[in-house]
C-alpha cells in the first residue's frame, strides 16, 4: 500500500486509486488508512458483489485501468515497487 500510495502522490491528479474490501469492518479500515498514512479512497464491499464481477480469486488483487476504461493489468498477489512501475508506464504514466 504504500508503494501505491506514494505512486497515488506522485501522478497528483493523474492517477486515480481504488481500494476495495469486503472483509473487514469500517472501524478496521479506518485504522488501516491512518496507520499508513493513506489518502486515496477505500471503498467497503460487504456483500462482495466486487469480488464475483471481476471474478477476483485471490488478495491482494490489483487492477490497472487506462484511461478509457479498459482493464490493462490484473495482477493477483502483492506487487512491488517495480511491478508497480512497469503497469503504469503501459497506462502511459511516466
């Protein structure tokens, strides 16, 4: 998280972060987000209708979407810094 974090501060305004979780309480990820610092939106799924649309089968699931829309990268598993890096030059971000 705080690898996207900082990428999410860096492209201010070019890039927009999406954090979603159905597992965990609205207290949990209060404590979460203010334990790292984290500024971009976290989104609460309780019913995990997220989780069947993008058929998600494992966590942490990351998605890069372009600019239109269309989904360039799902990446199943913690990612790092360089992987991170590497999907966001093939969005077009520097």
């Amino acid at each position: 998280m705080t690898g996207i974090q900082n990428r999410f501060d860096e492209y201010d305004g070019e890039l927009s972060v999406r954090a979603i979780t159905n597992a965990d309480s609205k207290e949990d990820v209060r404590a979460f987000v203010d334990e790292f610092g984290l500024t971009f939106d976290f989104l609460l799924d309780p019913e995990a209708e997220i989780q069947r649309l993008y058929r998600i089968s494992g966590y942490p699931t990351t998605f890069i979407v372009d600019s239109d829309g269309v989904i360039r990268v799902r990446h199943i598993g913690l990612i790092s810094d360089d992987q991170l890096d590497r999907y966001l030059s093939e969005v077009g971000l520097p």
